[in-house]
C-alpha cells in the first residue's frame, strides 16, 4: 500500500528520478538510462502505471526488477498501487543498452590487485593457431629485458602455455592477505604469490593454471562461471606489487566469457591483436577488434605474425600469402605496428624456456624494436613521481616568481615613499 490517495499525486518526471535507482542486476545500470522504462502514467485515483522492456521477454531478474521497481514507487506520496506493463526491447534498443552498460562499467572499474599505475596490455586474436601465446611471450620477455617489471596472466585458460614458453615453473604459493591489502568479493584471507622469472635487470612476474594442475597434459573441463571466477582470481588474489609497470594477458582466442569478463574487470586495458598474413585470420581478428571497441577498450595496433620466411641469403618468402596485417588495419583502422617472420627457432624458444626474444635473429629483433616502441611511444609506462615532480617543480616555479614580483613591488614602494 502506498501513501492515503488524499496526498498530492507525484509527476512523472518524479517517478522517472525515483526508478534510477533500480539497477538491472546483470547489466550493472539503472532501467532509465538502459532505456528500459517506456513509460509512466499517474492516475487521478493514484495508480502509477509502469511499462518496463526487458533485454528478453523470459528474464530470470524480471520479479527482482517488479520488487524494486513496486516498492520504490509506492514509497511516494499519493501513489496508492502501481501497476507494471512489460515488453522487450528490439535489437537497436538492446545494442543501444549494452553500450550504456559497457561505458557505465568503464568509467567504474572494479577494484583489483593491479596498481593503477600498471600499463595493461591485453593479447588477443580471433582464432587459434597464430601464434598469440609466443607474441606474448616474446614480447613480455622482451619489455622485461629494458629493466620493466612485467606481469604475464596467462587466460588462455584450457590453452595455458606460458610456464613453459616462459621458462617458469613450479606451484603458486598462498600467503596470508595483510590489512587493507585489496582481495576479491569472497572472504579470501590469503593473495597468491606469482612465480618470478629475472631477466637482465627487468623482472617477470607469471600466473598460469599451468602452476596449479598436477600434469601439464591434463584438460580442464570448466564451465564458463568457472573460467571467470579463476580470471578473476589472477586479478583479485594475486601480489603483483605496487612497482609493476605492465601487465600481458594471453588471451584466449575469440569473444567468448573469458574476454568480456576481462574487459569487465579492467576497463583500462588496451589491446594488441595477432592475426597472420591469411584472408581467413584477417577476417577473424576483426571480430576481436570489433569486441574490444564494444567494451570501450583502446586498440592499440595489429600485430601481424608469421609474416614471411628469411633465407640465409636474407630473400623474403611470404609461406602464408601476403597483406592480412594491412588488410585488417585498412578495415578497422587500427594501425599496424609490425610484421613477425617466420622461424623456427621461435618455436623451439617456446618449446624449452628460452623465448627467442633473448636471442638472434629476424624474429627476436621484431619483438625487441616493437618492446622499444611501446616503452617509448605506443604505450610508455606510467610515471606518476615524474608527473608530480614536474608539476611541484612548476608550481615551485611559479610561487618564486610571485614572491620577486611581490618583493620588487615592496622595494618601489619604498623607494617611492624615500623620495618623498
């Protein structure tokens, strides 16, 4: 029951303000700004009429929506029973929903365990089979070698092959969570503890299902709750350390859970898109682009593996045709940073530890200039202590400045009032 309908009745507009506070449990924003409230009617008699459009006509959270939206309507004055009318949203309204929730997610990001100052690259392809796990590898290996302390989450969840690309091995050890330290939405009292790999003076930092099955051949059957809650996990529950200036995710391939999950959790992300020379692969990465744009996440280039094979004479030879990295920049608009050879040696890298990014080569000169281009240009770590000290400096600058002008109007003052 609502207030006595001698009460003056609410206005619409009213009513409107009151239902944004009645959140769509799965898309995480209000029903108005989704669109969702098509209309309210306010009866002399106080009857408030409410259509409602769902995402589906059959949505398991319609009765949650009925509660909230009831009880908060009939908290107004004058409004003396409320009547829901439901409908669905067409495909442009749902698409025009999605993107609200997207942005809404973007501009609040979930806490996690990843600094704020920690350049996230996310890793992605459209299908399997272009080398997305070697580029990550090779490129993580090769960031870390200019003295950068990188972290590698490998979401590659049934796929995991970091550890061994990476050269670390072992289990992830737990240590218990100290005061104030950020945890994930469960009473977890421990974070994990990545495995550690040095390279020159930079550092790895590695967290894989691969350090948690007892046999690397064994298949994870795991549904897709399962998949994020462990993504999850690498991000919520893991020491990554304040000092970590990236963080790589491999990826899994496609657009499935995982990746919107992860686009969730780090809004912040930017993301490198493998393909390979091919027509077929070039068509597959843009969906991966298409997925990251969707989530508001900045595409930060193509990178365009197995690109040609070099002879001992130094003669190219484009073994998977030719034009797939240029093709999906010209269609996407996403620059194309750089084009990796073919070699076999980056497969026995990746076979034995030892990423051919520390070694000789076409290839492993690739992935260090494209690790030189996003230290320096593409994607610069984030420098916060410079930033401040520049703006200390400035401000320091300008108060000096302020105080002479100040003191040079003191002594003409004085020196006026001398002479006369």
């Amino acid at each position: 029951m609502g207030i006595p309908s001698d009460s003056p009745r609410p206005s619409t507009s009213e009513i409107t303000g009151l239902l944004r506070g009645v959140i769509d449990p799965e898309l995480g924003s209000d029903i108005v700004a989704l669109g969702m409230v098509k209309d309210v009617r306010v009866g002399d008699d106080g009857l408030v009429v409410v259509k409602i459009a769902l995402t589906t006509a059959g949505c398991p959270l319609r009765a949650q929506i009925q509660r909230d939206v009831r009880d908060r309507v009939l908290s107004l004055p004058g409004v003396t029973k409320v009547k829901l009318d439901w409908t669905e949203l067409d495909a442009d309204e749902k698409a025009a929903a999605m993107a609200v929730a997207r942005r809404n997610i973007a501009e609040h990001p979930p806490e996690t365990a990843v600094p704020s100052t920690t350049k996230v690259l996310m890793v992605a392809s459209g299908k399997g089979g272009v080398g997305k796990s070697a580029v990550t590898s090779n490129l993580a290996t090769a960031i870390a070698a200019l003295g950068y302390r990188v972290g590698v989450i490998d979401a590659d969840i049934w796929g995991f092959s970091q550890p061994r690309m990476l050269g670390v091995h072992g289990r992830l050890e737990a240590h218990e969570r100290t005061a104030g330290s950020v945890g994930g939405s469960d009473a977890s009292d421990a974070t994990i503890e990545p495995r550690i790999r040095t390279v020159g003076d930079g550092e790895l930092r590695v967290v894989s299902m691969g350090f948690l099955v007892q046999n690397e051949e064994d298949a994870l059957m795991w549904r897709g709750l399962i998949l994020q809650r462990a993504v999850q996990h690498f991000l919520e529950d893991v020491a990554w350390g304040s000092d970590l200036d990236y963080l790589l995710i491999d990826m899994p391939p496609g657009t499935g859970d995982v990746q919107m999950g992860l686009a969730k959790l780090l809004p912040r992300a930017e993301m490198l898109v493998v393909t390979t020379p091919s027509l077929s692969a070039q068509k597959v990465a843009a969906r991966a682009v298409s997925m990251g744009r969707k989530n508001y996440l900045r595409v930060l280039g193509i990178i365009e593996n197995m690109s040609y094979f070099v002879a001992p004479s130094g003669e190219r030879f484009p073994i998977f045709g030719s034009g797939g990295g240029d093709r999906l920049a010209a269609t996407t608009g996403a620059p194309l940073l750089t084009r990796i050879p073919i070699e076999n040696a980056v497969a026995e890298g990746g076979d034995t530890g030892s990423p051919i990014a520390l070694g000789d080569g076409p290839a492993a000169e690739a992935f260090r200039d494209l690790a030189r281009r996003i230290t320096t240009d593409i994607a610069p770590p984030t420098d916060l202590t410079g930033c401040s000290a520049r703006l200390l400096d400035a401000v320091a600058a300008a108060l000096d400045a302020h105080d002479s002008a100040e003191r040079d109007r003191c002594d003409d003052s004085v020196n006026s009032d001398v002479s006369s």
